[in-house]
C-alpha cells in the first residue's frame, strides 16, 4: 500500500494497483486512518479505478467528495 503525508493528511495512492485489490485495500487503509480524516485517495485517470473506489465507499457509507478528477477526500465515516 503506498501511503504519504503531504500538508499533514494522509494519502493513499491506487497507481500500478490492480483492480481485484482496490475494494480491500481502500477500506483498509480508511478503517486504518480513520483517526486522521480527512483522508485523500489518488485513483488517477483510469474511470475503472475511480468507479472501483467510489463503489467501495458507498458500499460501506463511507461519505466523500470529489476534489478533482481521480483524486477523492474521504470525510466520515
């Protein structure tokens, strides 16, 4: 799981991540973090990838919101 800080929140970056992965590893890294929302997931240019995300989000109730494209702020859980 690649994750940083940068301007002190937390990232998780999905690039060379492959799509079966993406539902476990976004959760686990929300669940993980939950403690330091907000949360920012860089899914990249690939619609896949941000429809994968996006799906794993709602399934769960996690809220979130677009803050441009392929990159995604988690903000509650």
């Amino acid at each position: 799981m690649k994750t940083f800080v940068e301007n002190g929140i937390t990232h998780l970056d999905l690039h060379g991540v492959r799509h079966h992965e993406v539902n476990d590893m976004v959760l686990d890294f929300v669940l993980r973090n939950q403690d330091l929302i907000p949360l920012v997931i860089i899914c990249g240019n690939s619609v896949k990838m941000i429809s994968l995300t996006k799906s794993c989000l709602d399934f769960n109730a996690i809220k979130y919101q677009d803050i441009r494209y392929g990159l995604i702020r988690v903000e509650k859980i």
